[in-house]
C-alpha cells in the first residue's frame, strides 16, 4: 500500500497518509477521477478552495515497465468547468512511483498571496516558502531549483500563466536531460496550482529503488513481452525517426489538418513543417531526434529541436504543437513554431488551446494569418499579462467570446486538437463525448479512420468504435503506460499479454482484459457523473454548429454524425 | 391582427406578413420568447445566422393605456446562451404599436461588414445601407438620423459596443426628449444586432392614430381604473418625487446594497448618492425630476441629471446604475457616476452587467476600489475596443475568468443587479431560478422582503412568491405596462380590474385573471424549455458558491435557501 500526500495550503501543512483502501489499486488517471469524484463538489469555483489538484502516477509507473513513466493531474477545470486528467511523462511520474506516493493532493487555499514549493523525498514532505521565484518562467525556475536541490530531482512547476490563474496554465514536468519541456497541459491544471500557490514540487528520489511488483518473475515477462511489441511495432518504428511530427503529411494528406483556423483540411506549403523536414534540418544542425525524454522510454519518439547554430530552442516539438502554431495559423516556418513551443513551455501554457485561441483571434482579424511574428508577439503578451495575453490565456472558447467571433473550434470549451472532426469522422466524436472535452487523447481515433476500418467522413461504426477506445485509453492512462502503447498492445497479442501481466503482478492478483475494460469503464463513468453533476447535458456532447454548416476543402465534407447517435456513446 | 416585418440581413430584405394565427393575441415579451422559442434553435452560435432578433411591443403599447410604453427585445443572448427577453421604454414600442407592428424580426446574417439601418413607417419597411455611420455612438447616431429623417422618429440603435458584438451590448431607444437614454440593456441584445450589421431602426409613426381597442368604451374605463390605482399608490408617488433611487437608502438600510463588488451589504457614504441627495442637487442645479421618458407614462419616475453648470449629461439616473457605478466600486460621487451613465448609453452597454464587470476586476486588484476616474476609464476602453475594454465589455463573468476570481456575483454568466441575495433572499430566488439570469426584473421581491411579508434573511415562503411574481411579471412584460404598474395593479383591486379589462378591450375578448396568469406559465415555460434545450440543468440555477459561505456585513448572513427548495420554482 502507497501513500498520499495532503497538502492544506490554508495551513501550509503536508502529511502523509496510508491510501485508503476506497482508493486501493486505483492510479493514474483512475486515482485522479475518482478522488475529484468523491471530494470535489462538481460546482464548485475551480480556483475556489474546494477544488484540489491530484497528481497521481499510473499503476507501473516507478517501475521498470518500458515506457511506463506517464503521471496524471486532475482537477476540476477552470477551462471546461468539467473534471480533467491532464497526462504528462519526462520523469516526474516515475521517481513519484520510486518514492510509494500514490498520489499528492492539493487541498483549499493559501491565506495570503505568497508562494510555496513541496519538497518529496524519502525523509517526507516539506511545504517550503519560495516567494522569490514569483513571477519566474518554468526554464530559469527549473535552473534554480536543480542547482538548489540536485540536477537529478524532478521538478512539476508552473509558469508565469499558472501564477496568473489562466485557463491555459500548464503543470510543467522536467524530462530526461532536466528541462522544464513536458506539460500537463490542458484544462488548465496549472492555473489551479495557481490558485493554491504553489509554484513547484521538487521529487528527489535519491535512495529509492524501483517500485517491485508483488509477482516480480512474471512482471519481468510481462515487461519483456511489452518491449518486443513496442520495438515490433511499425507505427513506433516510424516515431523513433521522425516523432510525431510524422503525422504532419499523413493527416494533411487525409485533408483533416486544420488550416487557419478551422477553415480548411489542407496546408499548401505542408513540406516546410513536416516530419520529414524537421529531420533533415535537425540532423543538418545537429538537433536530436529519437530522443527519450521520459523515464523508461523505449519508443523515443522526443526530440532537441536547435537553431541554425545548433543551440537548444525546445524540446520536443510535437505534432501537436506544429499544428496548432503551425497550419492553424497559416505559419510555414518551423523556426517560429519551435519559438512558440519555448515560449509555452517557459511561460507554461498549453500549445494547443494557446495555438488555437491566436487562430479564433487571426480569424476576427486581429492579425492576418500567416503572421509567425506576430503569433510570437502574441504569445509574449501572455507570458506579461497584458490584457490582450489575458484573454488569449484564458483559451479559444474566451477568445471568441471577446472577439465576437463564430467559428470557434471547442466543445465543453476546449479546443479541438490537429484533427479536423469533418475530415475524421472519429475525432469528431471523442472530441463531442469525451468528459474532457475536446481532447484527442482521450479517444485517439486516426488509425481506425484512415487505415480502413471505418470511413473518416461517414458516421458508420464511429459511435461503437469510439466507445471502445475510450474506454481502453481511460484504462491505459491508469496504467501509466504512455498513449503509443495502446497500438502495440492492442494490435498484438503479445503485447496484450504483457501488459495484463504487469498489471497482475505488480498487485498481485489475476488480472484479466475484462478486469481492464471494467477500469477504463469505471474511470469513464466517474468522470461522466461528475461532469453531470457539474451540470452538462447532452447539449455539451455535441461539435459547434459551424462544423455540421461549413464543409471543409478539400474533400468538402461536414460533420455527419448525428446527434442520437453522439448520445449512444455513453450506453456501456 | 398586425404584422411582422420580417428582415432577412442576408438578401438586405425586409417583408411585411400578416402576424400568423400561431402567434395571435401574443405581444410583447410573450411574443418574443415564443418566436425565439419556436424559431430559433437553442444551440445555436448566438451570434451566427440562426439566431434572431426579435422587437415587439406590449399588447397594449401604441394605445393611450398609461405606462404601456414598453417594448421588449428577445434573442437568444451571448451573454447566458440562453432565451433573452430585454425589455425598455422611451418612445419607439409606442410608435411601433401605432404602425401596427408587432414584431420587427431580424434574420440570418449580412454577406459583407457594411451597416444597414431599418426604416419603418406606415409607407413600409426600407434597409438602407449606412456606412457612414459605422462607430458612431448613439447621441452622435440619433442626432444625425434625427436630422435626416425628422426629429419626432423614434429611433433604436447600437453604439461601438454592438458594433463589436460584445456580450453587455444594449440595444438603444430614445426617450420624449429624443435621447437614447433608455436601453433594453440585459443580455446583450445590442451584440446579436450588431451581428446582424443593423445599426439603428428609425420608427416615424407620422400619420397614424393610437392604436384603438376593439372595445373602445371598455377600454378607456380600464384605463381610466388604472390611471386611479397608479396615482393613487404610495410608491409610485415616491418614484415621482424621487426616481428609482429612492431605494438607495432604503436598500442600504437593509443590509442588501452590495458594496465593493459584494463584499458588503452597506455603503458607509450613502449619503452622498442617496435619491434624496440627488433631488436637492438637480433642483440646485436646474436638473429635473419628475420627468416622463416613456411614451404615456402617468408616473414620471425618470429625471434629467444636469452638471454644475446646467447642461445636460444624462437621462434618467437610475438606483441600477447609481449602485453598480457607485457602491459596487466603492465611489461616492454621483457627477462620475452619471458621467458612467452617460458613457454607457453613449457606447451602448449594460449599465448594470459592465459595472459589476468592473468591480470584479476592481476587486482583483486592477484598479482600487473608490477609484472614480479609473473607473470612467475603463468604461472609455470598452467604448474604444482595447483588449482591456473588451474583457469588461464581455461581461462579469468573462472578466472574472480572464482576472482568476473566485468572487464573481452572476447566475448564467449575468451579473446580479442592485440587491445582495444574502440582505434579501427573496431577490436571490429570482436571480436563481429565473431564465433570464440574475435579472432582478424578472422577479421583484423587494417589498416582499422588506415590508413584512418574509424575513428577507430566511428562506421560509421564499420560492413559493417568488414563482407567483415571476410569473405575474412574465405576464406584464406582455402587456407593454411598465414594471412599476405591478405594485398598484397587484395591491388595489380597482387597478387589476382596469387592466384586465384593457385586455379584453384591446382583443375584444373576456380577459380574466385566470388567462393573466396562464399567459405568464406559458412565457416562463417556454423560456425555461428553451435553456434546457440550450443545455442548462437544475446546477445552472445555483447562486455562485461564495454566498453562501461568505455572510455579509452588517447583518452577517449567508444565502440560506436550500438547492431543492429552488429546484420547487418550476413546479406550476
């Protein structure tokens, strides 16, 4: 049995307690869920006191599972005012695991306006005052702390848009060469971090070894049945050289890569932001590729991304990322997106609902698109808190509002991810349904839209399969597994095995697939009745109406799924 | 029967029909929420092409029945994204009814940004494109289209801040004077018309008669029954000798005025924005009170508020707006405040929702409660469109997102009028429960609560008069009477009597007391299933959490009255 630890910032005050058995083998996002579930009241202010921040590692993560290092953050969102798992790697997750926390819980909030820091180590935990790095950006902030505490700890932190209680507000988590690069990003877990003030906490592992399973034989089989699927996996493959940027060509080719703000499928000038590109210019200027930047990696889809001197700007620039300040904003220069994905990391704030507020704002003219200074300039005016970064930070659905503008891509007010839901059917139904909002990862439904299973611009079988994949990547991130293991695992056999057997082993039980599917169906139905409770109605589960309207170039196709059966997706 | 004149903004096309049977015997605010209800989709953009904006006057409005000058303004508003009914005075319901007209229905959207302004007189409807007046603010727009089209017109328009299409965006109407002074404020009607590009509607009524019942005997001794009961009511004399801020005192005496952004429920310097206060500066002054600004108004609650020299700065300085610019900001100074006044009616904006909006941001440390200038300032930003005028022009709810408040005092995301529900439960029912939002107008229970019938600081009764006046005030906004014809209808015999029979005159029906309130279930039915359609829930209609764990000063109470007894309101 792990332990939790509970901050009451009121008191200033962290203690430890033993799990409680209601929260027994439960992790990751399972553990995130249902703790909100239970103790938030769904209506309450997001940045109110009686919101809480969970962080929770996955069930494997401590381990020496390959690419087990995923760390979940849950909260009631200050974007979509719905529950929120917000996933993260680099290697915070896993030294949490190392030390037998199961989760941290942030609870009310402090009396004044000053700042804390949480100290985990094998001694205890330690709220410590740190109004001197007020105001700091994530990467001088993760300097500071490393050269105070050791290089090796791993450090959550937020920005200067988590101080500033903005929706987009990220929970920073350093990855393997210790930058402050990989994000809990969406729903806006760093702005109620903010709120509680607490700018960062320190994880130093040191002493600790492994978390061993209960079954350590059979859990090293499983381990070693997961790696060959992982390594025997085409799609990995082609992430470990190019990242998942790869997918920069392949969705564009499908016509569903979202162009100036939503308006078309299709970005002409597409080969100057490739995977491809990206490649060749990193390897020209000595950039990383096939980098691991999370603790038990073995995928390395990470990368360095440096400048024409071969100096550091960010790591690791995502598809997502090169979407969303990319083709979104008619931008066809990978320099001023690995600038913007800086900037986000430094100020912490989520790429992709940042990205997609600048296209709302491009689209009711306040630049033109295409303006890659300009976005920066934006970006910066975030990370300074000018009024125009306020609204901008608070997100697209904000943006719009303020902005008066109508084709606003969120629902739940979440931005869309890189998938126009027109030119992928699939998408368009995780982003309607899913209880958190518009994200992608919660029910990531490419392959089964253009690998040929189901036809990305009809409706057919995308309810059902969408369903499905919900619920098995609501039970992946309570594995602590990362989302490129769900192909591998459920795709072969072997890696399916291996995973049922980890899980067994580090608990100790039987664990079967319909143990699995039961998971992902619990943590779902958590998440849903919470969102209920918040007052959604089907009404949330639905896309704005301009993607049913506007048909999308190039393959001029809307959004056909119909409401009814939208709202089967929920009947499990 | 009469007709609609339907305006298609996308072929630049008004049409006359004759008023279907459907929407027979409907006026006022019953005609708007149903043909909103019937016609628009709930889930509609509110300011994409489904949404209408729909004008009618009461039923008795273009009669010679005293105070039936009202008009009320539906849509399906930006600020709630729910049902809107907004309701005003001045001259152009009046001169509406006597062309006839009852309803102007504005439809879909313009192909290009120009402006275009509706023409209606008894030769018909004309859009007429209006370029050259694009920003214009409403003093500057209604002299120049009074000039051009003739000083007795009545004329409804927008200001910058429908142009911009933000969400407190009112819709304009001149007063007697020719001043467009008066607004159907809440909601912002004045962002759906500015998305329809229609800057102004110019109503010139020369050659036609009132509007004559089909009883006419019967219907002027109704009138004559009404004009007794409204002369010969206590209150409504105070608002002849005072004006609205009567209530200043007497609110503020009763715990119940928020102050500082509803920190407080008592105003220390009261005095000096006191309606008597404000009696013995405009007589110094040469101001006036007493002043009529409606059409047949026999009550005469309006004044004109004059500076130290005598000139003009606005009409009428209403205890709304002496709250929201005054107490809620800390300010004791009536000449900013009706200077605030004058700057809303000039841009076209929520007197009530922007300052509230500033006094959340107030209270977020932009700008330090008292601070009577900085406040004006702001208002000019709005009025400009700067980033930081737009955050405050879209509302309190949106500001206190973009700032990271926790104590934002709205009910659908608008903001609560001049009554803390903590002094006065009864007003917090209706800013509950009603579909409006936190609309104080469309349930009264102020005399309620302080003259004895229910302790204002319990919850005892509460819901079960709340919902008698939400539905007897449903019912008036039918009528065209304004809403202090309520009191002296409701509490004199003779009064009811007489405006039931105007009715029936007005219809050459049997009007009873029974069809009154039918009316009323009926309009608040219909507004309740339209937000149920948009996607509210029982949750939607919850105070914000902190008043019930914050008790006001001076009397320390917390809002008491418990979710299911709330949930009790519809239950008729």
């Amino acid at each position: 049995m792990g332990k939790i630890v509970r901050v009451d910032m009121s008191e200033g005050k962290a203690r430890l307690e033993e799990t409680p058995k209601s929260y027994a083998n439960l992790a990751g996002r399972g553990l995130t869920s249902m703790i909100v579930g239970s103790e938030v009241p769904a209506r309450c202010h997001a940045l109110g006191r009686r919101n809480k921040l969970v962080i929770a590692p996955g069930a494997l993560t401590g381990t020496g599972a390959p690419n087990s290092g995923r760390l979940s953050i849950g909260c009631k969102s200050p974007l979509t005012e719905g529950i929120k798992e917000s996933n993260v790697g680099g290697t915070p997750g896993h030294q949490l695991g190392r030390l037998g926390i199961d989760a941290v819980v942030l609870e009310s909030l402090p009396q004044g306006d000053g700042l804390h820091l949480l100290h985990l180590s094998k001694r205890g935990a330690e709220l410590i005052p740190c109004g001197e790095y007020k105001g700091l950006k994530n990467y001088e902030l993760v300097k500071k702390l490393q050269d105070r505490f050791g290089s090796k700890t791993s450090i959550l932190s937020i920005g200067p848009v988590g101080e500033m209680k903005l929706s987009t507000a990220t929970v920073a988590a350093t990855d393997t060469s210790g930058f402050p690069c990989r994000h809990a990003a969406r729903g806006g877990p760093g702005a109620v971090m903010g709120s509680k003030g607490l700018k960062a906490v320190v994880i130093d592992d040191e002493g600790t070894a492994r978390v061993s399973a209960a079954d350590p034989e059979k859990f090293k089989t499983g381990a070693r049945r997961c790696t060959r699927a992982f390594k025997g996996n085409a799609f990995t493959q082609r992430l470990k050289d190019y990242g998942t940027s790869i997918l920069v060509k392949g969705i564009n080719s499908a016509g569903a890569f979202p162009t100036r703000n939503f308006r078309e499928g299709y970005f002409k000038e597409v080969d100057r932001i490739s995977g491809e590109h990206m490649k060749e210019l990193l390897a020209a200027r000595g950039g990383k590729q096939s980098h691991a930047g999370c603790s038990t990696c073995i995928i390395r889809c990470s990368n360095v991304y440096v400048d024409e001197q071969g100096s550091y700007i960010t790591s690791s620039l995502e598809y997502e990322t090169i979407w969303a300040h990319g083709a979104n904003l008619g931008v066809a220069d990978l320099d001023s997106i690995a600038w913007a994905d800086r900037l986000c990391d430094d100020y912490g704030m989520d790429t992709m609902e940042i990205g997609a507020a600048i296209g709302v704002a491009m689209d009711a003219g306040l630049k033109p698109f295409g303006d890659s200074q300009g976005a920066l300039e934006l970006l910066k005016e975030v990370g300074e808190g000018t009024p125009l970064g306020r609204i901008l930070g608070s997100g697209s659905w904000i943006t719009g509002k303020v902005f008066g503008a109508t084709r606003v891509p969120t629902v739940k007010r979440q931005a869309m991810a890189a998938y126009d839901p027109r030119g992928l059917h699939g998408m368009g139904v995780t982003y309607a349904t899913s209880p958190m909002g518009a994200d992608h990862t919660a029910g990531v439904m490419v392959h089964q839209n253009l690998d040929g299973e189901l036809d990305p611009h009809k409706p057919d079988g995308q309810v059902d399969t969408c369903r499905q994949v919900q619920i098995r990547l609501a039970a992946v991130d309570c594995t602590g597994l990362c989302l490129f293991a769900n192909r591998p695992i459920f795709l072969n056999p072997e890696g399916l095995q291996g995973m049922l057997e980890m899980m067994g082993a580090r608990y100790g039980v039987v664990y079967t697939l319909d143990d699995f599917f039961a998971l992902g169906r619990k943590v779902l139905r958590t998440e849903r009745e919470f969102n209920l409770a918040a007052g959604m109605t089907r009404a949330d589960d639905r896309l704005p109406e301009f993607f049913k309207e506007e048909k999308i170039p190039p393959h001029n196709v809307a959004f056909t799924v119909e409401d009814e059966d939208l709202d089967r997706l929920f009947e499990f």
